[in-house]
C-alpha cells in the first residue's frame, strides 16, 4: 500500500496578507486556486519554486490556505489555540483497504469514506489527517457508507 503525501492546510483570516506573506516574502508560488460559493470559502495552493512544475501533476507537496468568507453580516471567525492549523493530508491506493488496516491498528476513522474518496483521522495528539483516494472515487460500499462520523475531525 502506498501513501503519498499532498498538503497541508492552514485556515488564513486575511487572504491578502497572508498571500502577501506565503508568496511576496516566503516566495512560495500559487499553483490552484478555488473558490468555493456554497461553502463559502476559497482554497489556495502554494509550492516552493522548484516544485510548481511538479505541482501540476500532483507529484509536490504543497500548503493550502483556506480562507472561510465572513458570514452575511460581516462577521468572521478568529482563530485561537491552533484552530487555524487544519490537517495533513495523504493520498492512498485504495481508501478502504487504508481504513481497514488502519481500524485493525486500533485507530479511530473519524469521518469514514462513506464516498469512497475522503476519510478522517487523528493523530494520539489529536492532528487531523486527511485521507484521499488516489483517482477516482471508488464505489461506495457497506459497512462504511453507512458508518456514522465518531468525535471530531
């Protein structure tokens, strides 16, 4: 089984300052960028310089910054005691297969891959992990579709 690491995700209260920081001072390059309306947020994927050639082929890793929009009436969350630090993230072979051995380990999956593309778990420090199928979603199937999320993630 393979694991491959992707990302990892910082949450930004200012989109434009913490570019200015990523990018204008760290040097760091946008590769993506989302934006999501019915979530109400915007994804930024950054590189070094040297991997925004392996970026685009998903072979470098990179940081996110997830930018939350304010609500309708202007109002944001702050973000304290590390809530802006939000998870790391690996791609696997198979997602159930990963889950399975994982669960056989005595490990939590906190958000199960109930679409057979994401799963959730914590680190013993309480890290969240992401966890993505490698390409397409696979099918989802019994006994994860059904499984209920346990604890946060």
């Amino acid at each position: 089984m393979s694991l491959e690491y992707l990302h990892t995700m910082v949450r930004v209260e200012d989109l434009d300052e913490a570019l200015e920081f990523y990018c204008g001072k760290l040097g760091l390059k946008e590769t993506n960028r989302m934006e999501n309306e019915g979530g109400r947020f915007t994804l930024v994927f950054l590189a070094a310089p040297h991997d925004v050639d392996k970026a685009k082929e998903n072979k470098a890793p990179l940081v996110e910054l997830t930018y939350n929009w304010p609500d309708e009436d202007g109002n944001r969350e702050s973000y304290t005691g590390g809530r802006n630090f939000g998870h790391l993230a690996y791609r696997v072979d198979n997602i159930y297969e990963f889950c399975q051995k994982l669960m056989d380990a005595g490990v939590t999956i906190n958000r199960p891959p109930r679409d057979g593309h994401m799963a959730f778990i914590k680190s013993p420090d309480g890290i969240s992990i992401e966890l993505l199928q490698k390409g397409d979603a696979l099918e989802p199937v019994e006994p994860w579709k059904s499984m209920e999320n346990t604890g946060t993630w």
